[in-house]
C-alpha cells in the first residue's frame, strides 16, 4: 500500500510542472478580467488606479501597500494613495460584481456559505474598528481589527465574496472617533452575528447553496441558530466543547410519580463524547494525504441544547469529528457541530460541510482568507478609515478571484500525454468501498448501515 501511495505521489509532483502557456498573456486576460468590476468607476483615472493596484496586489511584492505598488509601476504615491485611502468611488458595486460572477461561476446546488471572522493585528489606536478583542490570527485577546468575511465553497472551487468590518460598541458611541474615521453616520452597532445575517440577506439568493456553516464562535449563541432555523436555512455550525445538550436518544430517568416527570440530565458534549461507544463512530474517508487517506471518524446524534436563558432549544442533531494520528492513533483533534439537517444525513456529508468550515484544522474558508492575505495583500492596508478599509478589501478580494480563476483555467489545460486533465484520476481509492463525489446531494433514501460497516469501512468523501 505504501510504495502505491509512494508512486501516486511522485505523480502528483509530476503535474505541479506548470506549462508555459498557462502564463501566456496573463496581462491580457487581467485587462478583460477587470473590465466588469471599474465599469462602475466615473473617472479614467480611477479606472487605471483601480488595475494599476489589483496588478500590484498580484506582484511579487513583499509587501503590498500603496507606496511599494505605487514605486513598483513607477508612479507617485499620492495619486494611488488618495484613489485607495480618501476618492469616493463606492465599492458595492464591484462587490456584487464580485458575487455574481463567483455565484454564475462555482455554482452548485450542495455548495456551503462559510462565514469566518479574521483579525488584524493592529499597534495604535487610529485604525477604524481598533480595539482590544479576540485575533484568532493570534490566538488571544490583542489590539485588532476584525472582519466578518463570506465564503462559498462548491465542489469546483472556494472563494471570498464579501468582508464587513466589525466595530466594537465603544467605536459606535464615539460621535467624535467616529468622525475622525469616517464612520457613516447610518453605521450603528452590529454584533458580529448580524453582519453574517445582513451578508446572507443580500447575497445568499446570488450563491446557490444547501448549508451555512461557520466555526465555534458562529455556532456558540443560540440565537443565530434560532434564526437561521426560522427563515429555513440548513446550517452545520461549530459550537464549543462546554456547549451542553440533552441526548433525546437515551431513556430519561424512571418517574417517582410523584411532581413533574423527570428530563434527561444536561451534559457537556466533550463529557458526551468520552462515554460514546467505538462502535457508534463512522469513519469517513475525507481527502488523500502524503501517507494514505485521511479519515476521521464522525458520530451524530439528536439532541436539545441549552440556551442563554437555561432553556431547551429546538431540536437538533449533535456531529462530532475526530482524528487520530496515524501511528500512535491518539486522538488529536475532535470538533462539536450542532446542525438542524435531518437526523438521516449521511456521515460524509456532515463531514463534507465541516471540511468547509472548519476541518482539518484549516477548513476551505480559512484557506481563502490566507491565500487573499499571503498572495493578494489582503492585510498589506496602511488606511484608518472607514472608505479605505474597503477600498482596499474589495480591490484584494478581486485579485484573489483572479488568482482562482487563473487557477482554474491551469486545471483546465492538458496536463498528460493524448488524454484531457482531470484532477481525479490520480485519487486512489478502494475499489471495494463506496464512493461519493463532493457535488451529489443528499440520497433520496437512506442506506441501511451496518456493524461492520461503521466500525470497518471509511466511507470516501471524494470520488474515486
């Protein structure tokens, strides 16, 4: 099995040999790629900022501020600097470019709406939005920013679509803060959750989709769960390891007769998981590593969750995921989703919905976040204010899209001897095991499970 998975990787390292035509007129292609979004634009000039600093963003620049950009083309700062930090062009417009094109483009009918909060680490007091809260880039409470960013994640590919900035309580009651930052006086306190519910309004019709899901800090108020389930949206969202829940498939105490009849006892779902049996996990094939499959191993189970006023919620469905390393098979990481999706959902497509949001470790949203901010400058701003925050953000989402684009098209092109590319034909898998491909929807009927099988067999994420 080893000298198989040996050679399908030196395969694999074969194909990233990139052929020369996928850079042939890369200029070219920018040109007419960014023709949709500076239509909106008025003024020549801002046309020609506007895909003189998206080039820059794509360059090769350590880093992507307006002066490195600027010097890079052989320009003056303060032209590029007032275009991005102080015009007034409007930036919705090509965020719903944006959006339109990333919806007609990666449409599919099982696609995933993420949405994920990302910091930026900030050292003074002046920035819009700055203040002392949690930086998951951190990893702690620090001096930061924080943007509530949108993804769609399809089976072809991932992007971001939408950021809003997050301005903590203290900013929006500072008339004279606000003033200084350029804070629009229709701007009030939105909580985090609020801005992913407005997003969702305005977007979610242009992106075809069957799942919301987001990380811990999305799943953790009950509210937004209570919400998403009331206007029928279908969510699979993270929720902290303290989360408590009442397990509606294990018999409630014996009734005394007496008073009112007894209810299951609130529990952890950390406590939860240690006294499930080995026998009620499913593994899960999600993707191929260097070393063999990965797989994770998935349990689900209906219950009711405690809300912040220490009631019952409405009903749903406890997924828990873990993985384990593959020598010592310690468990290393095990993540709590809580989702109102039929208790009959198959295992692979709680699992398919988690590797989305927030699994292994970096789901797909964080991994949109990170290429805009390692390839496209999406943190490289110098800007304060509230109009160049998303000047700068929408123009480093653009040039993201591109990089996906571009991406796409190099999948696109024959990459072996007489036959057409196709990224799956080096998956190995099993021939005996079943397979599923990341865009099928849910079975119309549910598949019998067996012991074995859920013990034994990983059911593949990806098709063989």
């Amino acid at each position: 099995m080893e000298a198989k998975y040996e050679a399908r990787k030196q395969e694999l390292l074969d194909e990233c040999v990139v052929a020369p035509q996928v850079f042939e007129r890369v200029l070219p292609r920018l040109e007419r790629f960014m023709k949709p979004f500076i239509e909106s634009l008025v003024r020549k000039e801002q046309c020609e900022h506007a895909s003189t600093f998206v080039q820059g963003l794509l360059s090769d620049l350590e880093h992507k501020n307006v002066e490195s950009i600027a010097y890079r083309f052989g320009q003056k700062r303060m032209p590029l600097q007032w275009f991005v930090g102080r015009s007034d062009w409007d930036h919705e417009p090509l965020r719903d470019e944006l959006v339109r094109q990333v919806g007609q483009q990666l449409s599919d009918a099982s696609g995933v709406i993420v949405f994920d909060p990302s910091g930026f680490p900030k050292s003074g007091k002046e920035s819009v939005g700055v203040g002392r809260q949690w930086c998951g880039r951190l990893g702690k409470v620090d001096n930061c920013q924080v943007a509530i960013c949108m993804g769609y994640v399809s089976s072809q590919e991932h992007a971001l679509v939408d950021s809003r900035l997050f301005l903590p309580r203290d900013w929006t009651q500072n008339k004279q803060r606000r003033k200084k930052a350029g804070v629009p006086k229709e701007i009030r306190y939105r909580t985090r959750h609020q801005l992913c519910l407005e997003m969702l309004a305005q977007h979610g019709e242009k992106l075809p989709h069957t799942w919301i899901a987001g990380d811990d800090e999305m799943g953790r108020p009950y509210w937004f769960r209570r919400h998403l389930n009331t206007i029928k949206e279908q969510y699979l969202l993270a929720v902290p390891s303290n989360t408590q829940v009442r397990d509606l498939e294990v018999e409630p105490p014996d009734d005394s007769g007496h008073g009112r009849p007894p209810k299951r006892p609130w529990t952890r779902v950390d406590k939860w998981v240690e006294a499930i049996k080995k026998r009620d996990w499913t593994k899960v094939d999600v993707r191929d590593g260097s070393k063999g499959p990965l797989v994770i191993e998935v349990v689900r189970r209906r219950v009711v969750a405690r809300t912040e006023k220490r009631q019952e919620g409405h009903e749903e469905v406890l997924v828990v995921t873990r993985f384990r390393e593959r020598d010592t098979r310690r468990v290393v990481q095990t993540d709590y989703y809580l989702s109102n999706a039929s208790p009959e959902t198959n295992h692979a497509e709680f699992a398919r919905v988690a590797k989305a949001a927030a699994w292994p470790k970096r789901g797909r949203i964080e991994e949109c976040i990170q290429r805009a901010k390692s390839e496209a400058g999406l943190a490289d701003y110098e800007v304060r204010n509230w109009r160049g925050w998303h000047h700068h953000q929408i123009l480093s989402l653009i040039a993201t899209w591109f990089l996906v684009t571009e991406a796409r098209r190099g999948k696109k092109m024959d990459s072996s001897d007489h036959r057409p590319t196709n990224p799956q034909r080096n998956q190995f898998h099993p021939p005996a095991l079943p397979s599923m491909r990341y865009s099928l929807p849910l079975p119309t009927r549910a598949r019998a499970e067996t012991h074995s099988q859920r013990t034994c067999s990983p059911l593949p994420l990806e098709a063989a």
